[in-house]
C-alpha cells in the first residue's frame, strides 16, 4: 500500500533505519522501527491512499496498518508487541511472550510511547542526497568518531520544484551501526507499507 502523506507531520527522530536502494532516482530508505505518527486517519480518492491528521477522537488506528506496531518504555528499554491498560495500571508483552505487570500509574503512562516500523521511506525524484553516518564502537554506547559521507546527484539542479527532506537517527545497517544524518532534495515522498 502506497500512502501520501506530508513529511512534515511524522516523528522521524527516533527512527531505526535499515537498507536503502537508490534507482532511477527513486531513493527507498527502509524504516524498521521508531517511526512515531500523530492522530491521523487515512482516506482513499480511488486507489491513492492519503494520511491526514485529525484529533483523537476523530482518528483511527492507523497504526495497525503497519508490519511493526508497538510500544517502548525508554526507562526499561523494551519494546512491547501487546498490551493492555487495567485500572490505569499497563499490563505488557514483549515479542519473546514475557508479560510486564506495572505497579504506578505514572510509569505506565510513561512507557505508552506508540511507534511503528517494518515500511519504506520513498523520495520520488531525487536531484541530491548527502548521507553521514558517525559508527558506533561495538556495543552502540560511544561514537567510534569515524565519519561516513556519501554524496548522490548534483545539489545545483535543485529548484524550486524540488524540497528538501532531513531524516535523523539510527542506521543498523552497512556503512553503520551508527547516528545518521541525511539531507535529501527530491520532489515527493510517499510511505510504502507492505501487504
């Protein structure tokens, strides 16, 4: 499923990154978790599919639509694939079948942070990226200060029909394990979920 959607909207921060392909400058960045939506809906106007954010209640599940849908508790450093709120109180499973019962409300609701994964980023168009990667020693915990750049396109044939998209966050894959940075200058962007 193919989903427009504005750029600007998503939470793209505390994204986890995968693989990337780049062809006839069409750039997919695969999206394995950390993506964070707001209360949006999704409409169709034939066989386009369009995000749109609404409130709360106006909203649905959208999250659901995704491979990957979960919760993470950044205190425990877990993610949860299954849960459920009794009395205020948030009961938890990870994906290994290991039940969390919390006993304070307060930390129930700090571990109710929804992400979802398991979809590609697509840059339709791309004119120019610049990617940096700085890899992590083994262990993820401190930058190896090693620096990665790679450069695509041509950044003067940037016009005003193209725009500039900024990701930041983890890539788990080659040339990381690392903190990514990458600047993109492409004319659209969609989210491919797959079926």
């Amino acid at each position: 499923m193919i989903v427009k959607v504005d750029f600007d909207v998503l939470n793209t921060f505390d994204c986890t990154y995968g693989e990337f392909e780049e062809k006839s400058n069409k750039l997919r960045i695969f999206v394995k978790g950390g993506l964070a939506l707001p209360h949006g809906r999704i409409s169709n106007v034939g066989q386009e599919f369009y995000f749109s954010v609404c409130a709360k209640e106006k909203s649905s599940n959208v999250e659901r639509l995704f491979p990957k849908y979960y919760i993470y508790d950044p205190a425990r450093k877990v993610e949860y694939v299954e849960w459920e709120m009794c009395e205020g109180l948030l009961k938890a499973r990870t994906d290994t079948g290991e039940w969390t019962q919390y006993e304070s409300k307060s930390d129930s609701l700090y571990a109710m942070h929804e992400y979802v994964g398991g979809c590609w980023f697509v840059f339709d168009e791309v004119v120019f990226f610049r990617r940096s990667v700085d890899r992590y020693m083994p262990g993820r915990e401190n930058s190896s200060e090693e620096k990665i750049v790679q450069l695509f396109g041509d950044s003067s044939r940037a016009d005003q029909l193209s725009r500039e998209f900024c990701l930041e966050g983890v890539l788990d894959v080659f040339p990381g394990s690392g903190w990514m940075s990458w600047m993109i200058r492409a004319k659209s962007f969609y989210i491919e979920i797959p079926d």
